[in-house]
C-alpha cells in the first residue's frame, strides 16, 4: 500500500526532492559571507549553484513525468541531461576548492582540476552522439562518471575541513559536519550508482527497478528525497556559524570605537592574528604607524615586508613558538615601516581564549618600540668593553708599579748569587795562580826521575813539600768542588729570578690554561722574596691540589699582592702562613699573617678601588682592587677574616673548572 501511493505520488516526491535542494542552494546563496575569516565562505558558493541546479533538475524530471510528450522526448531527454551534467561540474568544483583550502601543505597543487569531469562530459557527448545511444543512457553514463566521483570527493572535502578548520563551539555544529558528508555520501550511492535501466552493465542489473523489487516497490527517488532533505538540514546548521560571525562581527564593531580608545592610550601597538598570520583586527597606534587598510593582511608582510613568516635564526616567529608551547612568547624583532625605516621592538604574543577558557585559535600580538632601550645597551656593551680595555691597562699599570717597588729587591737578589759566583771566580783564579808553581815542580821531578841522582831528587822532594805547605795544598783540593758548586747554585739562581719576573710581566693568555697552584705560588714567592724575607717567615701547609683552568699570570700576581700587603701589615717581624686545600671541585688558598689586621669599616673598603692606608707616593691603591677583579673573572670568591691586632685570613676559592671567557 505504500509503495503504491509513492508511485502514484511521484510527482509530490520529486517536488519535495527538488525543493530540498532548491531551498538548500537558496540560503546559501543568499547567506552573507563577505569578509568571512572561514575558508568555507569562499568556496560554498559553488555548492549553492549545484544545489540549485540540481534542484531545479528534479523538478524538471517532476514536469516531464507530467507533461510528457513522446514528440519531443528527444530534447526532453538532452535537456535533463545538461541540467545534469552542469550540476555536477559545480559540485566537483565544490569538492576539489574545499580540499584545496583544506590542505596544509598548500604549495603542491592538486592534480585533478575542473578539466576532468568537463573532459568526462565530452567524452559522454561523442559516444552518445556517434554510437547513436539515447541521452537516457547518456544520462547514466554522467551519473556513474561525473556523479559518483563529485559526491564522494565533496563528502570527503567536507570531513578534511572541518579536521582543518576553528569550528565555533556552538550546539551541535560539529556533529553537522559529519551528518552533512554522510547524508551527502548516501545520495551520491543512491543517484551517482543506482541508475535508470540501460542497456550496459552495471545499469542493466543495478538499477532504479530493481531496487524499487528490492525495497518492496518504494522508487529510489523517495530515499534521495530523504537523504537530500537530511543534507539540506545539516547544511543550514552549518550556515548558523556565519551567522554568528556576523553577529560576532556586529558586536566587535559596537565595541571597537570604544576598544580603540583603550588601546590608543597604551603605547603598545596591538593586533589579533588568526593561525594563518593574517591581521584581523589592529589598535589605532598600528594603524597609524603602517597604514589603515592592514585588516586581512599577512603580519610579515606589513611589519617586515618578507613573503613567508620569519624563520630561525635570524627572526624567531613568535606564533609559532606560541603554537608550540601554547604559552605566551616575547622575543626582539626588527620592524620595517611604510617608508622603509627599520626600528626595534619588543614583541609579546599569547594565545587568545575563547568563552570556554579555551584556545580560540587567534593570538593576542603587540609590540613596543625598544629602539632607544637597544641603542643604550649597545652604548653600554662598548662602555663595557672600554672600561675591560681600560682595567687591562689598569693591571699594566699595577705590574709595572710592582716592577718598579721590588726592582730593588731583585737587583740585591740578583746581585748576592753574582756576588757568589765573582768571589768564588776570584777565590779559583788565586788557587790556580797558587797551583801552577806546584804543577811545574812535579814537572821537573819528573824529568828529573828519569836520571837523577838520590840527593837531588831528595832536594825537589823537599822543596815540593814546601810548596804544599806554604798554599795549604789540602784545603784548596776541598774547597775547590764547594767552590764550583756554589758558583754552579749562583748561576741557576739568577736563572730561575729571571725566569719568573719575565713570566710575571708577560702579557696574559687568553685561553685559560691549566696550572699547579702550588707552583704558582712559589713563582711569586721568588719574585718578592726579598721584599718579605726581612718582615716575616713564610710558612707553607700545601696540599694535594687538582690542576686548575686559570690565567696562571693573574693568579701569582694576586698571590704576590696579598703576601706584600701581608708583609707591610707587620710592624716589626711577624708571621706569613700560605694553606692550599681542595673540596668539592674548588681550590681553597689561605694567606694569613700577624700583622695589625682590619676593623669591619676597613674591610668594607679594602677592595675599592684606589682605596689605600698608605702614605701618599707610597701605594696605589689598586692591588687588591685587581685582586678582587681577578677572582671574579675566574668565577671564583674571596673574603677576609680580621679583627684589630689579631692579624688577617685572606680565604681565595677557585673552581677547578673555571667557565672560558
């Protein structure tokens, strides 16, 4: 009984089949779209078009079934099947844009464009033509090559965009998607495979016939006609999302006079910038500064006038370190304005939420103009960098003023082992003037022996042993090693004081090297020796020491600094106590004394500086000034232990791996 009133109402069906289709493409043809940030808007008008074609293909399908004319059946026939054919160029160009826009890698273009079902619809044309078939099977032959292939690439493309695209969050859109590419699949099986009856396969087994046998008499057209109106249902919810961006739109327009007047007052230029990096909204002060028709542009292009977003290293791209760690990014970029002048600015970006607390998919972008703050800090790195110069010139300054204090002391130094080696030559010339006499009696002796007679061999006898007593023949064979040696000792002496002060006054490494503290602190001790020998003994408690990552040069002069102040801090004669110990990857060195020592004021100001408890002439002031520089640039510390009367502890700590300069 049902499928008898179907048949006998098939006209109303293809009516309300048609009408479904019609309505469909009306309201989205009629939907506002323009300035729509949704790539859907620009490519559903192609939908709308086959949806209305379609429709009105139907209807005319419902008007031959009415008015049908066997007279005219022909033109009847070619008419659909062009209605037909058009429908479906535009719903393939629907799917293929969609895909397109729903692609991420965007620079490979699809293959198959619009050519294809158009060389299709050719190809049907000539085979109908020359092999005399009707424009019925003319028509199935559209709707198995044109038909099926659109629906399914359209279903498809509806899924890709919808994982593509920022979906509002509005009740129950998302869900549309998904019905709107299924319901559109379904029709596509029921009118792109399920055929009029033809004469080839699979027309002449599957077909409007025998699935109506196979659904107890129901035409076909009654399951498309639901299928098109469920699909005519899901797109209009989907259309509701570019209602609410227009109201969305209207309201941001509402509130943007007075969103400008906030954002005028910030120094701040502040734009929104969707995913893709275009601009969709920008304050007054980024208007002004690059132009007012900035809305909808790329924000690389208006800002640094390049064709792709910045990339690493030169430009770090702050959305997309945003997108990556989805927390909000600042990073110094340079901005190229309109007239091509270049500024610095520092650029904040954080991630927009939505009314749900969400990622809304847009950032929040601004930047401030940080020109003037970049030029004071490179202003201030050269300051830097003249102020290190003049330090190196400073710790010249103090070698030298060191040189010229001990130059007295290494002359005496230097001049006590010479004074050795004089005496002691002097000494040796004497004992070999001495010697030589001696020498010449035993030479005649032994020329006599060969044939003298015993009285005048007992007489040079006699007079050798004279000789020997007369120059102490005994004590100069004796004394002659002691001689050398000491001479040999002098010698090595003066060595090893030229050595160090030529160490001492060469120019610093500039690498760190590795160095024996130890070691370096005998160095000084024998550069300064003389200075301090006088005032204090020297107790050394060494330990076993790492090697250390140093500038050896600056640590023996700040060891030779220390032990000197120690030195002059003793009034009368006192004691210098050096103890080196390791701990936990750092080389601890104590130098104490028991000079007059330090009140807490004192030792505030000891390392400033200039600063000195000298007489006038007689200190500079910086040699503990340098000492405190030098620590420091090995990452290192130095304190001081010291009350009035009872001596100072300097306490130095150096890492055994000290960062390179």
């Amino acid at each position: 009984m049902t499928a008898e009133f179907f048949n006998q109402n098939l006209d109303i069906v293809l009516f309300i089949y048609g009408l479904s289709f019609v309505a469909l493409g009306i309201a989205i043809l009629v939907q506002p779209r323009r300035g729509s940030f949704f790539k859907l808007a620009a490519v559903l008008r192609y939908l709308g078009i086959f949806a209305v074609m379609h429709g009105c293909y139907e209807w005319f399908q419902m008007w031959s079934v009415i008015k049908y004319r066997p007279d005219s059946a022909y033109w009847f026939e070619l008419t659909g099947w062009v209605m037909l054919v058009i429908s479906y160029l535009f719903l393939y160009k629907f799917g293929y844009s969609l895909l397109s826009a729903s692609r991420e890698n965007k620079n490979k273009k699809l293959i198959m464009g619009i050519w294809v079902p158009a060389l299709l619809a050719a190809i049907i044309i000539i085979f109908v033509l020359r092999a005399g078939r009707s424009w019925q099977e003319g028509r199935a032959l559209a709707r198995y090559l044109m038909g099926l292939p659109s629906g399914v690439l359209a279903s498809a493309s509806i899924i890709a965009y919808y994982k593509t695209e920022i979906i509002p969050r509005l009740p129950g859109l998302r869900y549309n998607f998904y019905y709107a590419a299924l319901f559109l699949f379904l029709y596509t099986i029921l009118s792109g495979f399920v055929v009029s009856p033809v004469g080839f396969f699979p027309g002449n087994i599957i077909n409007t016939a025998s699935f109506s046998r196979l659904f107890g008499g129901i035409p076909v057209y009654l399951f498309r006609t639901v299928c098109a109106l469920f699909l005519a249902l899901s797109m209009g919810r989907i259309l509701a999302m570019f209602r609410w961006e227009t109201i969305k739109n209207l309201g941001l327009k509402q509130s943007e006079r007075f969103t400008d007047n906030i954002t005028s007052s910030i120094e701040e230029m502040i734009m929104i910038i969707d995913r893709n990096f275009r601009i969709k909204w920008a304050n007054q002060k980024l208007r002004a500064a690059y132009g007012k028709d900035v809305l909808n542009k790329f924000c690389y292009k208006v800002t640094h006038h390049i064709d792709s977003p910045c990339q690493p290293p030169d430009d770090i791209c702050p959305i997309d370190e945003a997108v990556k760690s989805e927390k909000p990014v600042s990073v110094i970029h340079s901005h190229i304005g309109p007239k091509g002048n270049a500024s610095y600015v520092e650029v904040s970006v954080y991630p927009m939420l939505d009314e749900q607390n969400k990622f809304s998919g847009n950032f929040i972008h601004t930047s401030r103009d940080v020109t003037g703050r970049i030029k004071a800090q490179k202003e201030l790195e050269d300051a830097y960098t003249e102020l290190k110069a003049i330090q190196e010139k400073l710790l010249s300054a103090e070698k030298m003023a060191s040189l010229g204090k001990l130059s007295a002391g290494i002359a005496h130094e230097i001049n006590n082992p010479i004074g050795y080696v004089i005496s002691n030559l002097s000494s040796l010339d004497k004992y070999v003037s001495d010697l030589l006499p001696l020498l010449r009696q035993y030479h005649d002796l032994d020329s006599l022996l060969s044939g003298a007679i015993n009285d005048e061999l007992k007489k040079a006898i006699d007079k050798i042993q004279d000789v020997k007593k007369k120059i102490d023949f005994k004590y100069i064979l004796d004394d002659l090693p002691k001689l050398i040696r000491e001479t040999a000792d002098g010698a090595q002496r003066v060595v090893r004081i030229i050595r160090d002060l030529k160490s001492f006054a060469r120019k610093d490494e500039i690498e760190l090297k590795e160095a024996d503290i130890n070691e370096l602190i005998e160095s000084a001790l024998n550069i300064i020796w003389n200075e301090v020998k006088y005032k204090a003994d020297v107790v050394k408690e060494y330990g076993k020491l790492p090697v250390v990552f140093c500038h050896a040069q600056q640590i023996t002069q700040v060891v030779m600094n220390i032990v000197v102040n120690a030195a002059q801090a003793i009034e009368e004669h006192g004691t210098i106590t050096i103890k080196t110990y390791s701990k936990d990857k750092t080389v601890t060195i104590e130098i104490s004394d028991t000079g007059t020592g330090m009140d807490e004021e004192l030792q505030k100001m000891v390392f400033e500086p200039f600063f000195t408890t000298k007489k006038v002439g007689e200190g500079t002031g910086l040699g503990l000034a340098i000492v405190y520089g030098v620590i420091q640039k090995h990452k290192g510390s130095i304190e001081i232990k010291s009350r009035p009367g009872e001596g100072s502890t300097f306490i130095i700590r150096l890492p055994v791996n000290a960062p390179q300069r």
